[in-house]
C-alpha cells in the first residue's frame, strides 16, 4: 500500500495531512512493530530456555550419570575387595571376587575418563583434581590386597575418600540442576508474563488503530455513502460531509460536490426541456387547430367553388341550347318574314316567345354573373386562407429552428456534462450515463427537427403551389365575369331587339326588311350568345378542373403537415 502525504501551508507554517494510506501504513506498520517486538522476545527466551534444556541433557545429566557410576564402581570393588579377602586362599570364589574387584575399579576408570569433559571450571574441577589425586592410592591399595593371600584390604581412608569425593560431584550436579531448574521456571514465568502483557498490549493498540480507522475513515465513508444515496434519490439539498479534507476523503468529497452541482445544473436543464416540450407541444396543438381550421375553411371554400363551377357549367349548357333556339327561331322568323307579309301575327308570336326566351336567358345571365361574383369572392377568402396558412407555415418553420437551436445548445451541454463526469471519474460514471442519454435525445431532437423542416419545407411548396393555383383560378374567374358581362350586354341588346320587334308588329308599321334585318341581328345575337356560352362553358371546365387540383392539393399539404 503506498502512503500518501498532503503538504499545506506556507513555507514557515506547513501543516502535513496524512492520507487513508498512509494512516492505514501507519496503524498496520504500529501493529507489525509491536508483534514482531514481541515475536523477537519470545524468540529469545524460548532460545534461553532451549539452551537450559540443551545445558540439562547434554551436561547436567551425564554429569549426573558419571559420577554415580563412579559411586557403584567404588562401592563394587571395595564389596569384590572385602569379599576376596574373606574368600580362602586359592579358591574358586577368591579368584572370582578379584576379577569382580578388578573389573568394577576398571568401571570406575571408564567413568572418570568419560566424565572429564563435563567437569565445570572452579568448584567441581577441584573436586575432580582430588579424585584424581585419591583414586590411584585407593586403587593401588586395592590391587595390593587383590595380589596377597591373607585378609588385609586397603585401609578405609583410602576408599572414603574418593567415594566421598564422587558423592559430592553428585550433590553439586544435584545443586546445579536445582539451579537450572529454578532459572528454567523463572524464564517461563517470565516468558509468560510478558508474552500475556504484549498480547494484551497488541490488542489494546489493534482497538485503537480500530477505532483510530473507524473514527477517521470508516464514519466518513459512511456518511459519505449515505450522502451518495441522497443524491442518487436526487436530493439536492443534503450538505456534502468531509469538505475541506486533505486526504483522499477529502477529495472523494469534493468530487461528490461536482457531482451534486452538476445533478442540479442536470435537473434545472431538465426542468427547462420539460418547460421547452410543453411549448413545443403546445405549438403542435396550435398547429393542429390551424390545419383543422384551414381544413375546414378551404374544404367548405374548395366544395363552394366546385359547386358554382357545376351549376355555371350547367347554367353556360343551357346558354347554349337558349342561343341554339333563338338562332333556329330568328331564322324561322326572317323566312318568314321574306316569304310572306302575312306571318305578321306567328311573327309576333315567335317575337313574344322570343322576349320570353331572351328573358329566361337574361335571368341565367344575371345568375350567372351572380355566381361568379360569389365564386371570385370565395376564391379571394381562398387566397387569403392560403396565405394565411402559408404565413403559419414560416412561423412554424421558425418554430422548428428553435427547436433546432435548443436541441444543439442540449447537445453542447450533453458534451460539457460528460467531460466534466469524466473529470469526476468513477464518481462521475452514473451521471456519465445521464448525460450520454440526454445526448442522444438532443441528437434526435436535431434529427427529428430536420425531418420537420423538411416536410415544413414541403409545405410551403405546397402552399405556394395552391396560391399560384388561386390565382390562375382568379383570373379564370375574372375572364368568365368578363364573358358573363358581354353575355348580359349582348342579352339586353336581344331583349332591346326583341321588345322594338314587338312594337314593329304590333304597330304594323315596319316594313318587312326592317323586320328582317332586326331579325339577322337577332340572329348574330343569338350566336354571339351561343359562342359566349360555350367560352362561359369552357370556363366553367377550367375551373371545375383548378377546383379538383386544389382540393388535391390541399389533401396533399394536410397530409404533409399531420405526417410533419
């Protein structure tokens, strides 16, 4: 784990803080020191005591061992020695004793070689140089008695004194076991004590580094988690905790607070394409109802006009058929007026039925004229709704501009919020997410704005088209006023012929020619009246075709602007 250190302060007044890592470093390397110190001393006293043990088996016990045997050899040979010199001369059990006296005293000198090594400086070695000193008299004696044949022995002094130089060999190894013994207790004991006092003081110490770490970086860390839930939960008013800090909680703080700051610079943008979506939606309504009323008014406008085309076309067929029989009757008339005066009176009737006619045909005139009055009027609303829907439709394109302007502005800040997400790191992942999201929803407001232009563009094309389309179906209106117009004049010119007509015959006093002559312009009349009824006629088909194409195109624009 690799510590960290903050430096802070001036340069005569520094203050250091110490990191989460170094801290842990700091309380695990306290916590290793302390154990290893007291590994390293129970290593030593266990070494101790294992070199007491050491000192017991290999010197303690085989001093012990040796000079006991010097004891059993000394008491063996002076037993044999004793024995043999009670034992008769030359018998078996005298030569038997003797070598039994002989081999314990050769015992006896295994043991002292055997025994040298072991021999402590001071004390037992003194003790040992006297052995040394008593052994070979006593031995000699007792070689001395073995070889005679009488029952003398060595004098007692002789074997006293080296077995009492061997029994306290014996008691100073017994002491000095004793004392090994009780120093072996005491390193244990002591071993114990402390071993339990350095447990007790590892723990006491691992308690505090506990508490140390819980107090400083486990208590932080969970408020800061709490905190981090807060905000998940998008609280924003919770006070981030541990700001200010030196260390890496300090700094997971202050990146918690970029990441509470943008939250809120995330829920205010939030707010404000909310506040943007109802006022887009609310043009959209808006939008609908004036395509919904520009559908109601141009379709009722486009049915009018259709209407009047049908009736003026059935009103310019039967023009047509009225100037038909007029010409056929004012033909009638003029041969009838060169054959014979005397169809003065059938004249005067064809004349009456000839003011009735011209009657009937003014009065399909004046209708008609009053038709196309009604029809230029419509198709003047017509050209001011389509204006009008045409004036709507910049404004929505405006409209969709901004739309376009917002979503590129959304986007910009989408890139901001995620640069400054991947300045905060792993803390910034989740809002990382929010505002790759909020991204892609401002590239397919981008998009979807475009696909809008366009088909507002459509549109206007459209709506342009209609108006052109208005305006050829005006001037068409305009030539069949014009048309309806010369009809009208030359109908009072028949109506004014007729009615001198039936004054000549009822007078009787215009002679024949007149009658004929009045006759052939009613004639020409009636076939200026023919051939503007079939001008009315074909105006009439015009314009029934101009209302057909402008109903189709106004379907058309609709669609457009509902599939918008």
């Amino acid at each position: 784990m690799q510590a960290s250190i903050v430096r802070t302060g001036s340069v005569h007044g520094q203050r250091f803080v110490f990191g989460l890592g170094a801290k842990l470093t700091a309380g695990f390397l306290t916590l290793t020191v302390l154990s290893l110190a007291l590994g390293l001393f129970e290593l030593d006293r266990m070494s101790s005591i294992n070199a007491g043990n050491v000192a017991l088996q290999d010197n303690l016990v085989p001093s012990m061992k040796w000079p006991a045997r010097l004891v059993i050899g000394l008491e063996d040979s002076r037993r044999y020695e004793l024995r043999s010199a009670r034992d008769p001369a030359g018998s078996a059990e005298r030569t038997a004793d003797a070598a039994g006296a002989r081999e314990a005293m050769a015992a006896v000198e295994a043991s002292r070689h055997s025994m040298e090594p072991f021999i402590d400086a001071g004390e037992e070695r003194a003790a040992y140089a006297e052995f040394d000193r008593a052994w070979p008299i006593y031995r000699a004696a007792a070689e001395a008695s073995l070889a005679q044949t009488g029952t003398a022995v060595a004098p007692p002094v002789a074997f006293e004194t080296p077995l009492g130089l061997a029994k306290s060999d014996i008691e100073y190894n017994d002491r000095m076991m004793h004392s090994a013994g009780q120093l072996g207790r005491g390193l244990y004991e002591d071993t114990r004590m402390l071993s339990i006092g350095g447990v007790i003081a590892v723990l006491l110490l691992s308690l505090l580094v506990a508490f140390i770490l819980i107090r400083h970086i486990s208590r932080p860390i969970s408020a800061m988690t709490a905190a981090m839930r807060r905000l998940a939960d998008r609280d924003g008013s919770i006070e981030v905790p541990s700001l200010g800090r030196g260390d890496e909680i300090g700094g997971m703080a202050a990146a918690v607070q970029v990441f509470k700051d943008n939250m809120i610079s995330a829920d205010a943008a939030a707010s404000e394409q909310d506040r943007e979506r109802q006022a887009v939606a609310q043009r959209t309504a808006r939008v609908e109802q004036l395509v919904g009323d520009f559908e109601r008014q141009i379709g009722g406008t486009v049915s009018a006009l259709a209407a009047a085309s049908t009736e003026m076309e059935a009103t310019a067929r039967s023009m047509s058929g009225n100037a038909e029989q007029t010409d056929r009757q004012a033909t009638a008339v003029s041969r009838a007026a060169q054959s014979s005066d005397a169809g003065v009176q059938t004249v005067a009737a064809a004349s009456e039925e000839l003011a009735s006619s011209i009657s009937e045909i003014n009065r399909q005139v004046s209708a008609s004229a009053s038709l196309t009055a009604k029809v230029v009027h419509s198709i003047r609303q017509t050209d001011t709704t389509v204006r009008a829907l045409a004036e709507a439709a910049a404004r929505i394109g405006q409209v969709v501009d901004l739309i376009n302007n917002i979503a590129s502005q959304t986007n910009l800040l989408a890139l901001n919020a995620t640069i400054e997400a991947a300045r905060a790191g792993d803390a910034g992942k989740g809002f990382a997410v929010v505002a790759s999201e909020v991204k892609n929803l401002a590239q397919q407001t981008a998009k979807a704005t475009g696909d809008i232009g366009g088909q507002i563009a459509q549109v206007q094309q459209a709506t342009h088209g209609a108006v052109e389309a208005i305006k050829e179906i005006a001037i068409l209106i305009e030539e069949v006023g014009a048309i309806t117009t010369s009809i009208a004049a030359a109908v009072e010119q028949q109506g004014a012929a007729t009615g001198e007509i039936a004054r000549n015959v009822q007078e009787t006093a215009v002679s024949t020619r007149t009658v004929t002559d009045n006759i052939a312009g009613v004639s020409r009349a009636a076939n200026e009246t023919g051939a503007s009824a079939g001008q009315v006629l074909d105006a009439a088909g015009g314009l029934s075709r101009q209302a057909e194409t402008l109903s189709s195109e106004v379907a058309s624009f609709l669609t457009s602007v509902r599939a918008a």
